[in-house]
C-alpha cells in the first residue's frame, strides 16, 4: 500500500522539553548556589591534602592575616544573640536596625568602640582594604576572648550546641599570632578546632 | 535558521498570491540548550567545590596553674622532635636535644625530605620497641619566625603519613639557636 509510506526523516529534533529541563536545572543551580561574599581581611590559606569538610552550622571563623584577627559567627539569631551580650558586657546599647544589620555582617574586625561605624557602613565600605584595624587580643585589652565566649554562649542558647571554631590563617602569617589566637582558645578550653586550608593533589 | 518575518512583503490588498510566506513558527534551540546546559555544568560544579576544606586539630588540656609543670616522659627511641625555622627550614632529631639518637638533620617539606624520614620511622619504632602499639610520637616546635603554612604543611604530613601521636609544643632557646646556626 501506498499509504504506509508516511516515514519522512526528521530534520530538527524538538528541542523545547530538553530546553525547559536545562532551564529549570539552570534555575535551581543559580538559586541554591551561595553568592561568595566579599571578605573584609582576604586571606591566603595554605593547602593540605586532609579533605575534611569545614561545618556549616554553629561555626565561629577566626580569620588571621597581617597580624590583625576578624571574627565571623554563622546564623542570624547568633549574630543578634553575641552582639547583644556583648553590648551588655562593654555598655553599648544597639538599636533594632543596627542588630538587623550586624546580623548579616560575615566577619568584622574592629573594637567595641568602633563597631557601630563599622555596622552603619555600606557593605562595599565596610570591605575596604585596611579600614578594619582587627579585634583587640592584648591581654589587657582581650576583646576576641569576650567575642568567642559569648558567641559560645549565643550558640547554646539558640541552638543548643557547642560552637566549634575554625582557624582561617594566611599562609604568610607568622606563627607566633596563631599561637596567640589558639592560646586565647585553649584558655576557654576549646581543645579541638579546624584549620581552614585550600585542596592540594593527591601526589603532592 | 531561527528566522523572524518582518514586513508582510508590501501588504498589498487585492492580491492573494503575495500571501505566500508561512509564519516559520520553529525556533532553533541548539544553541540556547547548548548555553543552558554549560551554565548548568557550572553552577553545578561551583557549589559542591566552594566549600573550604579544614583539618582538625586537636590541642591537649591547658593546664591553668604553670608552676604545676608535669611533663610526660616519653620513651627516647619514640620520639622524633621536629623543629620547624624561618625560610622553611626544617630540622629533626630523635630523642632528647642533649642526648639526640639521630640527627639533628636538615631536610625539606615535601614527599623527598621529610616524609622518607617519617615513613621510614614510622616502620622502624615500632620494631625497635616490639609492641605494634607503642608507635612514633612526633613533636612539633613551630620556631616565631616559622609560617602558618610550615604548620600546617607539617600537620598534612602527619596526615599522610597517618602518625598516631603529635602535638605541638613551645620551642626552646637551645633549638632555636641550632636552627639559627648556619650548616
């Protein structure tokens, strides 16, 4: 019959699902993807072979570089929580805008005096090279030491966990400042911390 | 081959063979698919290597009384004391610093220096001391003018070479004056 000869070869493939599947994919990726914030103190870490994935909840990130130490806590409430008692700790009261902005501040590396400038600033002043001075770590003065302890309390209370706490160091730090932060740690009796470093080869 | 009709070709009314042109309702995705799957690729590989990598260490207990010096003793033949100097140097010796059963050597970071001094202790202590338990104990002394990166390099190779024991622990004046004394 003449009638079955219907098969014509297909010169286009239709490509619309394929497409929309891609874009939705697409649409994921980019939504569940985080944005790289900028960093106030960028730093350099050393690579290791040991593949140990960094926490991502209830993690305080203390990062060393140029001698200067900023202080990160994850979680909003945390945030709020840390900078609230110590404003009661140092006689600065916060307003609700200025803890709404602290809450989305990564790290910061400025004394007490000089935090509510730094919270009024815009995101891409704040990041300034140089602007933040660090935290203070004198013994006479340990501002770090009051920020770890009270983060640690912020975290129990929330969450009701022990805070763990990242060492984010420069590779060209000297060692004696790392020693400082990890003795300011080990006074709280932290005994057990993680050292962010890059990924290196297997065969290094 | 994705083609848009502008213009009717003229429009003229009256005229119905002009009307030729059909509307060419396919659009070529090859190209858009092609975008959206590389875009894909990306993100995809993007979020899962963002997260940074971190080593754990542990510290042992502060005491919080100094004059309470207790020092733990530990066996000479387990013990290698690795001292860590400005430029990446690296020296080590076993034993005590007065008395060292081997070394004190210089060697280099990495898979030619010290890692062959590690893994070949690694298999020799614990013939020496005839107990499969009783392994190398290796001692840390990052100098002040040592890096962070020297300490972690150092603490990847007790990674690498899986040591059962390490820590890290204050240098002395005397190791610091080995390590300042030129070869």
């Amino acid at each position: 019959m003449a009638k079955v000869k219907t098969q014509k070869k297909a010169a286009a493939i239709d490509m619309t699902a394929m497409c929309d599947v891609a874009f939705l994919l697409l649409t994921f990726f980019i939504l569940t993807a985080t944005a790289k914030q900028p960093e106030p103190l960028p730093v350099d870490t050393p690579s290791s072979t040991v593949q140990t994935k960094l926490p991502e909840s209830d993690l305080a990130t203390l990062t060393v570089g140029k001698g200067k130490v900023f202080f990160g806590v994850t979680g909003k409430e945390v945030r709020v929580r840390t900078l609230e008692l110590m404003g009661v700790k140092y006689g600065v009261a916060f307003s609700p805008e200025e803890r709404q902005k602290f809450s989305l501040i990564d790290g910061f590396g400025v004394p007490m005096a000089n935090l509510k400038q730094v919270i009024a600033m815009t995101s891409t002043e704040r990041n300034q090279k140089d602007l933040q001075p660090g935290i203070p770590k004198d013994s006479l003065d340990n501002q770090l030491k009051e920020w770890i302890y009270n983060a640690r309390i912020a975290t129990k209370e929330i969450a009701g966990k022990e805070l763990k706490v990242a060492i984010k160091g420069d590779a060209k730090q000297e060692y004696p400042e790392i020693k400082k932060v990890m003795d300011i740690l080990q006074d709280q009796q932290i005994n057990q911390f993680n050292l962010v470093t890059g990924l290196r080869g297997k065969d290094f | 081959m994705a083609e848009l009709n502008t213009g009717d070709g003229g429009g003229k009314k009256g005229d119905g063979k002009v009307r030729s042109k059909k509307g060419n309702s396919k659009v070529d995705l090859t190209a858009m698919v092609d975008l959206a799957f590389l875009l894909i690729t990306f993100f995809m590989l993007t979020t899962s290597l963002s997260k940074p990598q971190s080593m754990d260490l542990g510290m042992p207990d502060k005491d919080p009384d100094p004059t309470k010096n207790t020092t733990i003793d530990v066996a000479d033949n387990r013990s290698m004391t690795i001292l860590l100097g400005d430029n990446d140097q690296v020296k080590w010796y076993m034993g005590q610093f007065a008395t060292p059963l081997e070394g004190p050597e210089q060697v280099v970071y990495g898979k030619e220096g010290i890692r062959k001094e590690l893994l070949s202790k690694m298999t020799s202590v614990p013939q020496v001391t005839g107990d499969p338990k009783k392994g190398l104990i290796v001692i840390i002394k990052p100098s002040k003018k040592s890096t962070y990166k020297n300490l972690v390099d150092i603490l990847d190779e007790m990674a690498i070479c899986k040591v059962p024991t390490y820590a890290i622990v204050d240098i002395t004046k005397e190791e610091v004056d080995l390590l300042e004394k030129p070869e």
